[in-house]
C-alpha cells in the first residue's frame, strides 16, 4: 500500500472518531466528570451542568443528576428546569422550559432552548412526592461559563408554605393563601418526612392539649343487649281432647283470665265418650273384670281420675263432661267459643303460668365468644329503666339466626307480683372480664377511615402521630392491639385540634 493512501485511511479514520464522539456527546447528554459538584438540598444532592459550559441563544443541553444522602441514585423522581429572562421595557419576561427525561438510574438530561442572548435566571425542582420537594435557583447567562447557585434548601429548612383552610395551597415563599386571603404556614421537611408536628407551650394551653401515660388496666367490656319479657316455655299447658264434639258452656271465655288448677274451663258432649261412659257404668254395675278396662279407656281419653269418681256419684252416663284446668296460669290463647264443634287432637285453650318468665335477648358473632352460660346478668325493664334485677344467664343457642346471624339467649326471673308482663322490652346487661390489657382514653383515638391515630409526645413540644390497632373499647377507654408500649406518653385531649394541624403540615400516609 502507497505512502498517500495510508495517510488517507488515517485521516478517515481520525474524522470517524471526532464525528462519532460529537453524536455521542449530543444525543446522550453530559459526560460526567469527577469534577461535578452535587449540591445538599434537602433529602437530595443535585448536580446540574449545561453544554456548552458557556450558554447560547438557541439550543442548549442541560443534565442533572439526583443522588439521595447515601450517594445512591434517586430513580422516578420529577425534576423540570425552567428558566426566565425578566421583562425589560417594553420586552416581556421570556420563558424557556426544558424538556427532561431519565436518561439512566438518577441522571435526567433535555434540552433547553433560549430565544436570544442575556441573562437567564433558572429555577430546577426535584420532587419524588409531596412530602420530598425541593427548589434550586441559579444564574444563568450566555456572557459567561457555567451556572451559579442562588439558594438551595437545607435539611431542615421549610419545604413550602401551605394554607390552613386549603392544605391543597402550596407556595414556595410565604404569602398570603389565594383563596380565602390567610397567611400561608411553613412546613419544615423534617415535619413531612418523620409526619411529626411542634406545638409549643402557648399553643398548648390554648387549644386544651393534654397528656397521658398508656398502661395495662384491668379491663371489663360491657355487653349491652336488647330483648323483651316471654313465656317461660316449660311452664305452658295446651287444652286438647282425644276425641270428637261440641263445646257445652265455656268457663274460659276470654284471653287473659286466670284460672286455677282444677277449675272448671268448659263442658263437652262427644257421643263416643258417652257410649264409654255407659260402658263402664254398666261394668261396674255387673261388677265383671270389664270394669278395670272401661275404667283404663275412660283415663286414655283424657278424663281424669277425679272425673271418673264424680260419674260413679252421678250413677249414670252424662251428656256434658266438665274439662278442668291441669293447671293454674293465664288463658293466653282460645280457639273455641261456647257450642262450636271439635275434632280429637285440635288445641282449644292454651294456660300460661306465669309466676315465672324469660327474658330473651340475641347476642352477635363477635359479641358471643365473650358470653358463657351461668355468668351474672342485670335486667333493666324499659319501663321501669331506674332498677336492676340480678339475674343469672340460663341459655345460649348452640346455633344462629340466619337471617341476622345472631345467637339467642335467655335469663330466668320469678315474677311473683306479676310486673313483668310477656312482651315488655327489656335490656340484658352482662359484664365480660378481659384481664390485664394495655388500655387508653377513648378521646385520644382519632378515627380516619379505617385507620386509628393516637398522638405520641415525643417531648421538646414534638408530637408524633402512631397509627395504631384497637380492639374493644367501653365509654371511657378503648383496648390498644399494637402500635404503642406501655409507658409511651400521649395527648389524651385536644387530638381533633392536632390532627388538622398535622394533616396541613405532614400529609403522611396514615391520614
């Protein structure tokens, strides 16, 4: 190969190499140096270079970079560059916002267009959510190199200002809100990042904030369950004949009467029973072993042996047989009236006794592994709402209501005086023993949704809002699951008050 065509390869060669480094340099951004200076601001540490070092009207290439504090790069972050040339004269303030997309893990690269010479001021702004926001301000210029910084955050400096009657207001100096026209609030980082807020001493005699220690209390959980006065079931008694008639005159003409044992409640007249009466009387006459067996039909047809003895005294069969009452009670139900007709088997009368009731009430799912039978219950009548009546609980269902899912339960009460009268609404209260449980005031407990929040004192005037689990609670103290210890320090009163400030201030997941 010719001297000539060697230089000529080479200098190809060396034109290939510029071009290709120049495509590079302009589609994939900055090459980072060693010399690149991260700026601390805030949670971040921000490089930002533009290309040429120098800026000119037109196009310009502008990188910035985002590392958290442990040097790691921060990927998914929203960062914008915007730069302005103010108004001059009769020249209005330019704009000019850069285009910036995740070139690689924390390295954001754009271009940025200046429409003439001068001096550009350029703010970038860094956010990885609401609660990690930060602003840098620089001076830019197309009359010389670089860029300088004007301000920069510091960690513990205000993130934004926000309005406390429109938290959604958000400025980056202090001000006045838009909409209702009150001064706007700092928010400190650490107050986002940690959700914590300060409340100093004045402010806490103002708004009536008070302290607590959480401890481990005996704890008994009240269970409150509504029901009413019923029948005591085993004490019912059902009028019905085993075989066919009329009613004769009726004794027990009315729902409600009380009747006593033995007394008459109505006569019948039944052909069959007659024609057995007649029977027996003839057999005992005769004297023949065919008494015993017309005496044993006359007891298997319901009649009682003192009804058997009063038809030997009558000396013959009789058209109308007195029935009496097998017991004393109420007569709470009758289906009959005095010469309507009958068929064997129909209940005629029903008896109540009640010189003792029930009182039955329904428990819950939930509510019904805290109840046993035989513990200690108090009845309170709705009517008589002033006084309790001990009693002890009798009945658990050993199945559920499927229509609400409940389980019925029942206490036992004598009811001598007669007071209390079926169909009474009465409550049953009964009290469950939990043991030793880490226990605070209800009033602590701030409701959000699903969540639980209790405010922790942190001390130096620093509260913490603790999202917490509870479990049963009575009017006065509610049962901690997790999320604090006993012996942790918390507001007990004035929570509402706290809870608008640390939602205007924090924003914190919790909420």
């Amino acid at each position: 190969m010719s001297r000539s065509k060697m230089l000529g390869l080479v200098a190809f060669a060396v034109f290939l190499a510029v071009g290709t480094a120049f495509y590079w340099k302009k589609t994939a951004g900055l090459v980072v140096s060693d010399s690149v200076e991260f700026i601390p601001a805030g949670p971040f540490q921000i490089a930002v270079s533009v290309d040429p070092l120098q800026p000119r009207a037109g196009k310009n290439q502008i990188r910035i970079e985002v590392r958290d504090m442990e040097n790691r790069p921060v990927t998914g972050a929203e960062v914008r560059a915007v730069a302005e040339m103010p108004a001059m004269g009769a020249m209005p303030a330019m704009r000019a916002q850069a285009e910036v997309y995740e070139t690689s893990p924390g390295v954001f690269s754009g271009e940025i267009e200046l429409a003439m010479v001068g001096s550009w001021p350029m703010v970038v702004d860094v956010a990885t959510g609401h609660d990690r926001h930060v602003d840098l301000a620089f001076d830019m210029s197309t009359n010389r190199k670089g860029l300088r910084l004007k301000s920069a955050p510091e960690a513990s400096d205000t993130a934004y200002y926000t309005c406390a009657m429109h938290p959604s207001v958000r400025a980056a100096e202090p001000g006045t809100c838009p909409i209702c026209g009150m001064d706007l609030q700092p928010v400190s980082h650490d107050e986002l990042e940690s959700g914590s807020i300060v409340v100093d001493s004045g402010r806490r005699q103002a708004i009536g904030i008070k302290t607590g220690i959480v401890e481990r209390q005996p704890f008994t959980l009240p269970i409150h369950l509504h029901g009413q006065v019923t029948y005591d079931e085993t004490r019912l008694r059902d009028i019905s004949l085993r075989f066919d008639g009329w009613i004769g005159e009726l004794d027990a003409d009315f729902e409600g009467k009380q009747v006593e044992r033995g007394e008459v409640l109505f006569s019948v007249y039944s052909p069959e029973l007659l024609a057995v009466q007649d029977e027996y009387l003839k057999a005992r006459r005769r004297g023949d072993a065919l008494e015993k067996a017309a005496r044993r039909r006359l007891l298997l047809w319901g009649l009682s042996e003192e009804q058997i003895d009063w038809l030997v005294e009558q000396q013959k069969a009789q058209d109308y047989i007195p029935i009496f009452a097998p017991a004393g009670g109420v007569i709470i139900e009758r289906n009959i009236v005095a010469g309507s007709a009958f068929k064997k088997g129909d209940n005629l009368l029903r008896i109540a006794d009640l010189s003792q009731v029930w009182i039955e009430a329904h428990a819950y799912e939930d509510q019904l592994p805290l109840i046993e039978k035989g513990m200690p219950a108090k009845v309170r009548l709705t009517n008589v709402y002033h006084e309790e009546i001990p009693a002890t609980l009798t009945q658990i269902d050993p199945f559920l209501n499927h229509s609400n899912r409940s389980a019925r339960l029942r206490v036992t009460l004598p009811n001598t005086n007669g007071e209390l009268r079926p169909g009474l609404f009465a409550d049953i209260m009964l009290s469950a023993e939990l043991g030793n449980l880490l226990v605070v005031p209800r009033d602590s407990v701030l409701i959000s949704g699903k969540k639980r929040i209790v405010f922790r004192d942190l001390g130096q005037g620093r509260l913490e809002p603790v999202q917490v689990r509870t479990g049963y609670g009575d009017s006065e103290r509610i049962v901690i699951r997790s999320g604090l210890q006993a012996g942790d320090k918390i507001v007990t009163s004035g929570v509402f008050l706290i809870a608008a400030e640390s939602r205007l201030k924090s924003g914190v997941q919790q909420w």
